[in-house]
C-alpha cells in the first residue's frame, strides 16, 4: 500500500468545528421549470396522492432526509403576488411569470407547498417578494401563515381551510437583489433600507421569527463584499442571517480546475464571516450574524438547451441539468466544505430538490429516478449529524488553472456520540490514483468500521438517466480498517468515500 500517495490526517475530540444545525442540509424547491408542475405535483400521475403530490418524489425527498426547503424562489419571489396562490383553485390566475419567461399557473401555492413540506418531513424557509412589491406585502404573508386568527389576513388563511398557523420560522428577505437580472434589482443602500424595514414589521407581526438578508449572488459579482457591508449596516439588529450563493460549472472541460472550485467556495465563506463580523465590530454589537448558504450546487449542463426554449409555456423542461460522475464528486467536496464551516453556516439549500438542477427527476406521467448528485447529498445529510471535528490534514497538493495549492484530499468527520458513530466524509480528486488515507483517530480507539461506503466510476463523465437509472452508484465495499485508534483506506481515483466507524458495542 505505500507507494500510493498518501494523505496523514489527525482527528481529536477536543478540536471541534461546533454542533452541526441539520438545516445545513436545506434544498430548494422554485416555482420554476418542472420543479413544482410535473415535478413534487402531477394530479393525473398512477402514484399522485389525495393532492395531487407525486408519492415517488416524496419517498425519494424522505430518503435523503432533507430538513428544511426554501420556497417558491429564486428569481420568481421578485415578481410574485402570493395572494394569487391562494384561495379557490379556480380563481387563481395565469401569470405571465417574468424571471424565467414562462406562465404560472398558481395551482400550487402557499398552503399546498407546506402541506407537500409535511409529507417530506421538512420545515419550509419562505421567501417574500422585494422585487415588485415591499413591506406590506411582506408584513401580510407573516399575518396570514403565522398569525393564529382574529385579523383580516389570518382568518383568510382558516377560510381557505388551514384552521392552525403555519408556524414558519425562517423567511428570507427576498433573492439575489445585488443581480441585474432580478426583478426589482436595487442598490445596497436600496435594498438595505427596505429590507430593515420589511424585517421590523415581519417582526413585528411575529417576534419569533428569524431573517435571512440577501448577500451577493457569488463571489464574483462587482459588487461583492461591499454589498455585505452595507446590508449588515442596515439590517445587522433585524436580521439573523446573511445568504450566499454559488453554482460551479466545468465549462472548459478541465476537470482539475472544476474540482478546485471548492477552495473559491471555502474563500467567499470566510470572506462573508468576516464582513459580517467587521460590521459587528463596527457596530459594538454583541450579535453575531450567521450564514445560509442558501443555493449552490453545479449548474452549466443546460445552458445552450435553456437559450431554446419557447417563451410563455407551462412548466417546460427547463435547467435540466444531468449531472455527471465529477459532477457528484464536486458536490460531496462542496459538502465537505460547508460542513467545515458548520461554526458559522447554519443553513444550506442544495439549488435544487427536483427536476431544475436536481438530485431527484421526473418523467411526466412516468417514473423518478436518482442523478449522480443523489448520492453524496443523502449521504451527508443521513450520516453527518452531530459534531464536526476539525481535521489537521497533510495531503498532496496540485495546482490548476485558477487555483494553486489545492488538496487532493478533502475530509471532514462528524461525531455522533450520543448513538456512539464517527463518521469521515472524504474526497480524492486525484484523476488518476488512488489515494492511502492514514488517518489517526487518537480518541477512538474503541470504534471500529461499519461500513466504508464508495462512489467511483472509471468514466468521469457517466451519468444516469431515465433509462439507466443504476450507471452510477455507490458501493460499500471500501477497505477501510480502524485499528487501535488508527483508520487506513484506499480511496480510488476521482472518488466519494463515507467512513460510518461505530463503537464496538454498537449493532
Ligand atoms: O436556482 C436557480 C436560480 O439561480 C435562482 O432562481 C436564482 O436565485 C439564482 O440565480
């Protein structure tokens, strides 16, 4: 085993990242594409249920355990009326729907997308619109889910049928204000300003609730980190979170340099944090602002198809990505990088759950199936709960086009010690060998390994699809062995690997 390249890693109880906050496994359903129509609701579909719901994607969505979903967007929330998907189905109105140039039927609105949320076992993070529309609208959307009745805008809701409040905890202050291509795009001191004060009166409706501020909409974007700054100094006392986001693409057909695009993802998050806390520090504040990272994910398969498409039509195919095996492998090192910043990221939405740049899709009035992404994703959010530890990691370096000195190895572990598992989620970006993972667990002796889970493909660009839907999976039949606190496996080349150690006494 030694003449493979070799990464040495030291693991220890006491070097803890912080607690993970399982909503940094979140994804994000938009009313967009087949996302909603054809995707989570099919009525005339064989598996629909009592509303229409595709009983295969909620299966799916339950598998993958997902905690919490931000709807109805995206780019639509900045041009969306939500009184229009509510009420009798039949009053609802067609929209010409802006953001992505399609019709919006409102079949499925507010109260049909948390009843979906209850069947998938998650907790809905609802966006309000301050694209087209401000602080009322804001302030309404509160009243009408959240306040228990005896006002105008509750008692719609229990007319509309929904007696109990919606209770929903997490709302997002708009979406990607700092893009030109936003409906109602506005400056930072713009939006600052009305997002203070849509923030004081949500509040005000609900004092339990908690906001998350638009940050940049990449890191790349001119206006990127000052957009921060001036947000925070605006909203820092109303707000609990600042939102991120990023997709990564290998338009250049350079698998190196994509699989590097983590170390971008790494810097942007740290760049945020200490804005937020340069702003605190400002301020004298005792608060500290966290961050949801709430859209990333890889996102370039559909371009050229996307530039296509008809004006004006109904849940077209749209942002279809398939995602290919590098593609998984990027995601899995994207989690292992959200997961090394659990300290300050407390909520994560994968962008997105189903059908538009999706781990989970649909055939119309046909079957579901698993992208490559499926994988690292569901294994994360089923296996990563608990603590993260910090890895002190030697591991090989390369350099790429737009990055130098990049890992070959990405690893984080998670400690569940309440259920007795230690978990290492690791990558090896190496495209051609395999790599030796020497890795001293120094408090564990007493764990030994369950399971070494592995997704490897000898071609980096196989994907699956409706009609071989099994092209790529993961096996367990990795080699890793823990002896005496020490873990040693063989990760193969361009690989996933899920390390599941329990203690010994554990079934
Ligand atoms: O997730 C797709 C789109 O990407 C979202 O609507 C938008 O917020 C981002 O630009």
């Amino acid at each position: 085993m030694s003449d493979f390249k070799t990464a040495k890693i030291v693991i220890d109880k006491d070097f803890i990242i912080g607690e993970i906050d399982k909503r940094i496994y979140g994804s994000f359903i938009e009313h967009l594409g087949r996302a909603v129509y054809g995707g989570i609701y099919e009525p005339g579909h064989p598996l629909a249920d009592d509303m229409g719901f595709r009983k295969d994607v909620i299966e799916l969505v339950k598998k993958i355990g997902v905690p919490i979903i931000r709807y109805p967007g995206g780019n639509f929330v900045s041009g969306y009326n939500w009184e229009d998907g509510v009420g009798p189905l039949e009053k609802r109105p067609k929209q010409l729907e802006l953001a992505w140039s399609t019709v919006e039927t409102n079949q499925i609105g507010t109260n049909e997308f948390i009843e979906w949320a209850k069947r998938v076992d998650a907790e809905v993070m609802m966006a309000v619109n301050l694209g087209t529309r401000g602080i009322e609208a804001a302030k309404n959307l509160v009243e009408y889910c959240n306040h228990p009745k005896d006002s105008y805008w509750s008692d719609l809701r229990i007319s509309h049928g929904y007696r109990q409040s919606h209770n929903i905890k997490t709302w997002c202050l708009g979406n990607e204000m700092d893009g030109p291509w936003q409906i109602g795009h506005k400056t930072a001191e713009e939006y600052g300003r009305v997002a203070c004060e849509a923030a004081k009166v949500m509040k005000w409706v609900d004092p339990t609730i908690e906001l998350v501020a638009c940050g940049s909409s990449g890191s790349g974007m001119p206006t990127f980190a000052e957009w921060e700054a001036t947000v925070l100094e605006h909203t820092y006392e109303q707000i609990e979170y600042i939102s991120l986001h990023t997709y990564y693409g290998n338009f250049n057909d350079d698998t190196a340099n994509f699989l590097a695009s983590t170390m971008n993802m790494d810097a942007f998050i740290k760049s945020v944090v200490s804005t937020c806390d340069y702003i605190k520090a400002k301020k004298k504040s005792k608060k500290t602002i966290n961050l949801s990272f709430d859209e990333w994910n890889v996102w370039f398969h559909s371009n050229e198809d996307d530039k296509k498409l008809e004006r004006w039509s109904i849940a077209p195919s749209q942002l279809e990505d398939v995602y290919t095996h590098e593609d998984a492998i990027l995601v899995g090192s994207m989690l292992i990088t959200l997961l090394k910043n659990a300290d300050r990221i407390k909520i994560a939405c994968l962008a997105q759950l189903v059908n538009v740049i999706a781990p989970i899709m649909t055939e119309n009035n046909g079957k579901s199936w698993r992208q490559t992404i499926f994988y690292p994703y569901m294994h994360a959010s089923v296996y990563g709960r608990g603590i993260v530890m910090r890895p002190v990691t030697k591991s090989p370096l390369y350099d790429t086009k737009d990055f130098c000195d990049v890992p070959l190895l990405d690893i984080v572990a998670v400690l569940d010690e309440e259920n007795g598992y230690l978990t290492v989620f690791t990558v090896n970006k190496d495209l051609e060998s395999p790599m030796l993972l020497e890795l001293d667990a120094r408090n564990f002796e007493e764990y030994i390994v369950k399971k070494h889970i592995i997704l490897e493909n000898e071609d980096m660009k196989a994907i699956n699809s409706k009609d071989y839907t099994e092209n790529v999976v993961p096996h367990d039949r990795g080699n890793a062995v823990m002896e005496r606190g020490k873990l040693t496996a063989l990760l193969p080349k361009l690989s996933w690997n899920v390390i599941r150690l329990s203690k010994l006494l554990n079934k």
